[in-house]
C-alpha cells in the first residue's frame, strides 16, 4: 500500500470515530460563549457570542476543552465548564411551556371533535324516528294500494280503454303529420310558380319597355 492510499485510509477511520462520537451539548447558564482556535485560552477567538441555551455538536473533549461545531458551521474549542449535556432550564421551561399550550390546544380540539360527535349522534337519533313515521307513512300506502289493486278487473279494463285510447291518438297523429307535409309541399310549389312568374315578367317588362320609347327623328340638312 502507497503512502498516500495509507494516510488517507486513516483519515478516512478517524472521520468515522469522530462522527461516530459527535453528540448534541448546549450552552451553559451564560451570557455569551467564545469559540477559540484552540485549546486554550491563548487561542484567537473564531466566533464570539455564542448565546446561552445554543445547541452545539460535540466533535471531542480534551483537558477542560471541548471541540464544537456551532450553527454556523464554525469548528472550535470551548470551556468545557460553560457546556452542559442537557439544555438550560431557561429552554426546558420553554419547552414545557409549548408542550403545555400544545396539550391544551389538543384538548380544545378533542373537545369540539366530542361535541361535533354529540351533534351527529342527535342528528342521526332524529332521523331514526323521523324514518319510523315514514315507515308507518309507507304501511298506510301499501294497506291502500293493496285495497286498490284487489279490483284487478277494473284495472285491466282501464288498462285495456288507455290502449285503445293511445293507439287512436298515434293513428290520428299519423294522419295529421302526412296532411301537413302535403300542405307544406303544396306552398313551397306555389311559392316557386310564384317566383317564376315575378321572373318572367321581369324579363318581359326588360323586353318591351324599350320598345315603347318614343325615337327621335334625326334631320337632313342639305
């Protein structure tokens, strides 16, 4: 193995530990927390002001220092006394406050589902006893109808003049469409020898109004 394929196997295995280890660490109960250069405070600061409460991923610690990767994306070092593994009680008291509003508004909802709930029950209660009356509505109608179709020879019979009465009505409309179109055919033809006639008197108008026009003689002087 070269020594380059060498040196960047290692590199590449002590990536892999350092991710492996990162882990999430916040800001103590500070105000600001400077990130250095370094471990030391020797080391020139690389990003002042990092505010408490801060989430930073902890990449390792050495002899009170611990290297950070801030928000925004600044790699440093910071006094490993000013981090704490949990976050400040300042944020878990937020935390709890939204946790709280968010079960509150939870229950808010629940209570307008169990309402809305109650609302369809008695809404559905009402249709049932609105379909028992329509029920008995139907009995009622079914007791008539059956009253009424037990005179089964009246029925025919009507049934039977209807027949008869629809065939007569078809055959007189029959009757009536063919009388139509004749009279339609018939006027389209008077309309045409109509025509004709308008035409030809037009012509013959054209032809002999020339011919009743007075001529005018013309003189010869000799």
């Amino acid at each position: 193995m070269t020594p380059l394929r060498l040196a960047l196997s290692f590199f590449i295995i002590f990536s892999s530990i350092s991710v492996a280890q990162a882990r999430t660490v916040w800001v103590d109960d500070q105000l600001y927390l400077p990130v250095r250069s370094g471990a030391g405070t020797q080391f020139r600061i690389i990003e002042n002001a990092v505010p408490t409460g801060t989430a930073l991923e902890l990449i390792e610690t050495q002899e009170g220092y611990s290297k950070v990767r801030t928000p925004k994306g600044t790699v440093g070092w910071v006094s490993s006394q000013y981090i704490s593994k949990t976050p400040v009680a300042r944020d878990q008291l937020a935390r709890a406050t939204r946790e709280l509003e968010k079960a509150q508004q939870d229950v808010a909802s629940l209570r307008e589902q169990l309402s809305s709930v109650t609302e369809e029950r008695n809404t559905l209660q009402n249709t049932e006893n609105n379909l028992a009356s329509q029920t008995e509505n139907l009995q009622d109608e079914l007791t008539k109808i059956k009253s009424i179709a037990a005179d089964s020879i009246n029925l025919e019979r009507r049934s039977r003049e209807l027949r008869e009465e629809n065939q007569k009505l078809r055959n007189d409309l029959e009757i009536l469409t063919a009388e139509n179109e004749r009279l339609e055919a018939g006027r389209e033809s008077d309309f045409m020898l109509l025509g004709a006639g308008l035409v030809f008197g037009g012509v013959l108008l054209a032809l002999i109004i020339p011919m009743l026009k007075p001529t005018r003689k013309t003189d010869n002087w000799a």
